[in-house]
C-alpha cells in the first residue's frame, strides 16, 4: 500500500474523536502523507463529527441499523457505498463501537485498522485497561492491528508500551494508553502511506514503534 499521492483514509468513530484529531493534525504538519475523505459515525452528535466540521472534512452519521454491536445488512452496504464513493484506500476505526463482518471486510479486504487499547493478544474486548489493571500486569500498552472476522484478532502492525505504575486507577491508566495511542495511530498510518508494511498471514514487517 504505497502511494506517491496522499492515501485516502475513510475514517469511522462513535465518540469523541481523539485518535482521528491525532491523525488529522499528523496530516496537517506534513507527517502523515494522507487526507481524510471521509468520516463516518454510528452516533447522531457524536464528537467526531464537531471535529471533521472545524477541519472542513466531509463527515456524516450513519444509521447503524437493528443491531447493538454490529452494523445490520442494510448499514454495511451504505457505510460501503459511501466509502466507495469517497474513494477509500484505508479504513481507519477510531473508536468505532460496532464489530465489522462479512460484506464490510470483503469489499476492503486488508484495509481496515484499528486501534486497541493493549498489547493484543492479552486483553481483548471491552476496557482493556481495567482489564490489565485487575489481572495486576507491570505493562500493558495499545496495539494497532489489521481487522479480521474475530474480535481483536487480526495482523499485529505496531505496539506502544505502557508501565502500569503502583497508583493507577483504571481511569489514570486509561488516560496514559490514549496519550500512546495518539503517537502510535499516526505513525502506523504513516507507515502504511510510505509503503513500509508488509503482510503475509499473520506476520507483518516495516513498523516499529519508538520506545515509551
């Protein structure tokens, strides 16, 4: 995924949109060979949108459809054609709520990332930190990853560490794994824009992440 012309990233999230600030400040500095197309949201009013309009990037919210954590068949197929039609190379989750599948990945196959907050495999799933917190881990982190059918499962890009310090509340340590996530998501977009990553199965190679 090499691009001499900016990559064209479709960005979905349901909140309040800090990783997709992150990336779209990356791009404005010059850092990040990329423009946001388009960003989608699964929540009327969520705080991404407040955020693509102050940056004057295309963005709108879509309904999701009947389901609580998956888009149903008829709001795949839109958030499909609507990325389509934006032009798409990479699909960006920034705190996107909904599990993607089937007709989705399909029609992107090997371009879809997301942003988790650990260092998959451990702890996936919901509040990953409060997770590493209670299991009493020294480390934990975030971990950006290609999407695949399972929950938190696919291709492994980069990883940033994150102590777990003897004061932490779940909400202290969640707070210092988004401070990473901030620095990590651009760089693995950078990375992916530059043509630096390779994948083959599960291995992926051309990222690394610079020490915490």
């Amino acid at each position: 995924m090499s691009h001499a012309s900016p990559l064209r990233l479709g960005v979905l999230g349901s909140g309040k949109g800090s990783n997709f600030c992150a990336i779209a400040d990356a791009i404005a500095v010059g850092s990040v060979n990329a423009e946001v197309a388009l960003v989608l949201t699964d929540v009327a009013g969520a705080g991404i949108l407040g955020h693509a309009e102050s940056r004057r990037i295309p963005s709108r919210f879509l309904e999701p459809g009947k389901f609580r954590t998956k888009l149903d068949e008829a709001a795949e197929a839109a958030y499909v054609a609507a990325l389509v039609e934006a032009r798409v190379d990479l699909v960006v989750l920034a705190g996107f709520m909904r599990i993607l599948k089937g007709e989705f990945l399909r029609a992107f196959e090997g371009r879809v990332i997301n942003i988790h907050p650990s260092l998959l495999p451990s702890f996936p799933g919901l509040e990953a930190w409060k997770q590493a917190l209670d299991y009493g881990v020294k480390i934990t982190g975030c971990t950006v990853h290609f999407v695949d059918q399972g929950i938190d499962t696919g291709a492994i890009i980069g990883q940033r560490a994150v102590p777990v310090l003897d004061a932490d509340t779940a909400a202290s340590l969640h707070e210092r794994i988004q401070l990473a996530e901030r620095v990590l998501y651009p760089e693995v977009v950078a990375a992916l824009a530059r043509g630096e990553v390779q994948s083959r199965g599960r291995q992926t190679r051309g990222f690394m992440a610079a020490p915490w």
